[in-house]
C-alpha cells in the first residue's frame, strides 16, 4: 500500500478501516503488525475501496478470508 492509495480515502472510511481490523485482530489475537494482521488491513482496505461500508460485513468477510492458523497443541494432549 502506497501513500498515495490512502489519499482517496476520507477520514470516515480510514476510521473504519481501523477500527474493524482492530476488533478482527482482537477477537484472533492478532497483532495487526504480524503477517496476519498486515494481510487483514489489506483486505480491508480493498473491502472499503469496492465500496463495503458496514463494519459487521467487513469483520465477517475478515473473518473468512484472514483466519489465523490454529494453535499447535502439544502431542501429548492431542493423541490423548
């Protein structure tokens, strides 16, 4: 994402951008900063720029697109 891709947004689509990637990376325990996180931002940004506005649709699409991995369990407790 480039400086200039962030021009075309207003303050109102920037707020929600960040504020429904920091619910998402919430929610997953993710930090946005992680490669996780950086790829949710970036669907969000896309998201907003097809014209998604709703911050439940975006956490949803989020949410199917940007799941983190599963935590690894130990052996020991999986083959128990």
């Amino acid at each position: 994402m480039s400086l200039f891709e962030l021009v075309s947004f207003t303050d109102d689509e920037i707020e929600l951008i960040t504020s429904v990637v920091g619910r998402w990376s919430e929610r997953n325990h993710v930090d946005v900063k992680s490669e996780h996180g950086q790829a949710a931002l970036t669907q969000a940004i896309a998201l907003v720029s097809s014209g998604m506005s709703s911050p439940g649709a975006i956490l949803g699409r989020l949410d199917e697109v940007c799941a983190p991995p599963a935590p690894e369990y130990p052996r020991s407790l999986v083959d128990e």
